[in-house]
C-alpha cells in the first residue's frame, strides 16, 4: 500500500488533470491512497474571499463568482455529458461557502477562514476522483474530515492522533482492497463537527498522516521540480538535485523554511520508517530524491532563503539582563499572538529575532511587548540559511548585502541581511 500527493500545481489545468490521472493509474488498480490539494491558485483566491467576508466587504459575492467560474470551466472540458454527477456535487459544494456569506461575520476570523478555504480541497478531489472513474479506473472518493480528528485552534489546528488512528484504521483498509481511494489534503474535522485546517501548504502533512496510520510502504509528494534540489530555482540559476537524504537533514531543511515539503511532514513517516520519495509530475520516469533513516551527508550545500523578514530587537525597559525569566515572558507573547521565529540571537541585554512580515500579527505582537521592553524593528529584510556552510557559501550570498544578524552552530549558518543602498 503506498500513498501519493498532489499538490495544487500538478491539477491547475485539464492537462494537469489528465496528467495526474495517467500517473495514477500507472500505479495500479488497487491499494493507492491519493492526497490532493486544491487545484492551483484556489487557496489564495479563497482566503480573499474569507477576509472580505470577515471585513464585511461586499465583493465576496463576485469573488465566490470567480472561483465557481474557474472550477466550472476546467470541469465543462473535462467533462461533455452535462448529467455527470460531477456538476451538481461541485455545486452543493460551494453551497457551503454561499449559506456563511448569507449571514453577518459573527463566528472568529480563524473559524470562519477555515469553513471556507477548506471548500478548494473537496472541490478539487472530486473533479480529481470524478475523471479518474471516466477514464476507466475505479475511484472512491472519501471526505478527509471523517478521518482527520483536530482540536479547534482553527488555521493551525493540532492533529487528536488516537482518534484519527481509530477512524482510518476501522474504515479504510477495506476501501483500498477495492481500488484507488481520493481524498484532501489541508483539512480535518473538530470534535464539534466544524471543518478545520492544518496550516498552509498542510497536505504533505495530511498525507503523511495517512501513510504512517496505514503503515504504507512509502509515500510519494509529486512535485514539478526533479527531486529535493539544494537551492529554490527562483533564487539560484544553477541548481543540484540531493538524491538522498537523511530524515534529520530533511527536518532540518524544513524547519528553516524548505518550501519542497510542509515541515510537520517528516515526524509521522520517520516514526514509522516509511521512506519519503519527492519526484516530478513533469517527468514522472524520473526517480526524484530519497528520504529515509539511512544517514547520510547532503553532498552539495543547501541554501534557503525567506523574503519579507521584519528584525525585532527587544531590550528590557529597566536595563536588566536578558535572563531566563525574561525570555519567558517574550516566548509568551509570541505564542499568545501565534507569531512563529525564523532565527533569534541574545546578548546580555538585548534579543533579536527574524519573524515573517505579517502586519496584523506585527501590530498586536509589538504592542504587546512594548509594555514591558523597548522594540525596535527593521522591515524589508531577507533571511538566508546554509546547510552545511562554508566561506565560499556565505561570500556567495552576501555580495552587495549587509548582514544585520549572524549565526551559527556546526552545520548550519543563518543571516539576516538587506541590499546595501
């Protein structure tokens, strides 16, 4: 039994579509677990929709238009015989979206996000499954929210593990002995019955759930790049494909901020030992990179770079050290305002950290730090991490740039740095 995922780039078009079906169907009839995302574009196109509900801005309605017409388009082609059952069920799917828009913007902002970004996935699989089926193969499409169990910290929720453990484990093996089974990424279910999601770009992690209930021999997260390369081809020209790589190194790659592989998605597979593969839907022939417990060094440096970075520098307002204690409180405030850190350093009095530039959190997290330190911040900022760093790397990197922050540990160098001028 192996599981493969599809993220929203593989399935933007009809060609996609008939190309992911190809690739499916190339596996088998049977003992497939599919995962995939919404198709291309959707989530951003959503999340517009979700905070112009939220802020009361009468444009939703056009952009529910806009989103229904993209999806109806791609399946008008895919599907000619207008009675597919594909048309209604895609239809009574926005309906959902349709009945929140109908009424006032009273739930929380992370709730009402949730219950409408999720439609991209369900959306998305079933035209997936629903082409699959017309071309020949038998397709069971499965609603992810009956077997992903969460808390309701909704936009981020936490997976309820014995729970999820339980649904899958009770229903779905029976299904995979019968064909090919389709299901979403991103989404799970709260134990109020409310849709919930597990962070952006979640359906690696949704598909390593998945595998590691189900004990599959390996997953497989399809991807339009040949493998794991050591640098995102939008920052270099000249790029490595890694053709192995250790879990630990492929965590660590993740959690700098990798954008090949959601970061939660390593711990559930390396708990089970299921090898990860990552290869390209363009060339699906191509064997793609390795991830398994097998240590070994990656053969090149890897570089990772995070734009639109703001630099806080947080200093106590008395003058007094910056002690355990203190840093207490700031970790506080930055879990309190859901405010993640990239990199940080910390002198005697002073503590500097590189956070993503998200207005809204920046607004509420200063201010709340500001009753008890002095914050100074720096926006327009780039952070670069080197896995396995040398002179010749960092000089690479830094031409024409000042680095503000550095640092350091044995395998890995982090700069946070900005164009000089």
């Amino acid at each position: 039994m192996q599981v493969y995922k599809f993220g929203g780039a593989s399935i933007k078009n009809i060609e996609g579509i008939k190309n992911v079906t190809q690739i499916i169907q190339s596996f088998g009839a049977k003992n497939l677990l599919v995962v995939v995302s919404a198709i291309d574009k959707t989530t951003d196109r959503l999340q517009e929709l979700a905070f112009a509900h939220i802020n009361g801005d009468e444009r939703k309605h056009q952009l529910l238009e806009s989103v229904k017409d993209f999806h109806f388009d791609i399946i008008s082609k895919l599907f000619t015989d207008t009675r597919n059952p594909v048309y209604n069920d895609v239809a009574n799917t926005f309906v959902e979206i349709e009945w929140l828009l109908e009424e006032d913007a009273e739930d929380t902002a992370d709730y009402l996000y949730d219950q409408i970004v999720s439609i991209g996935e369900l959306v998305s699989s079933k035209i997936v499954a629903a082409y699959i089926n017309q071309q020949g193969t038998f397709c069971i499409w499965q609603d992810a929210r009956n077997y992903i169990q969460t808390d309701n910290n909704y936009r981020e929720a936490n997976v309820q593990w014995d729970k999820t453990t339980k649904e899958i484990q009770k229903h779905l093996p029976s299904y995979l002995e019968q064909g090919i089974l389709l299901t979403q990424g991103f989404i799970g279910n709260t134990s109020e019955n409310f849709t919930s999601t597990l962070g952006r770009e979640g359906s690696d992690y949704s598909a390593a759930i998945f595998s590691a209930v189900l004990d599959a021999e390996k997953m497989t997260i399809w991807k339009d790049v040949p493998g794991v390369l050591n640098a995102d081809p939008k920052w270099f020209d000249e790029t490595e494909k890694i053709p192995q790589l250790s879990y630990h190194d492929a965590i660590e790659l993740t959690y700098y901020g990798a954008t090949v592989i959601h970061p939660k998605t390593i711990k559930p597979i390396q708990n089970k030992g299921i090898p990860l593969y990552v290869r390209s839907f363009i060339h699906p022939e191509e064997v793609g990179t390795e991830i398994s417990a097998e240590a070994t060094t990656l053969p090149v440096p890897s570089f990772i770079f995070k734009v639109n970075q703001v630099l806080l520098s947080i200093s106590p307002k008395d003058f007094s050290f910056i002690i355990e204690e203190n840093l207490s409180h700031i970790f506080a405030i930055f879990h309190r305002n859901r405010v993640k850190v990239n990199t940080m350093l910390n002198s005697a009095i002073s503590f500097s950290i590189s956070i993503d530039n998200d207005e809204q959190k920046i607004e509420s997290l200063i201010n709340d730090l500001s009753a008890d330190f002095k914050v100074k911040y720096n926006k327009d900022m780039e952070l670069v991490t080197i896995r396995y760093y040398n002179q010749e790397t960092i000089d690479r990197v830094t031409v024409g740039k000042k680095v503000w922050l550095e640092v350091k540990s044995r395998n890995t160098c982090q700069m946070v740095m900005k164009n000089i001028g």
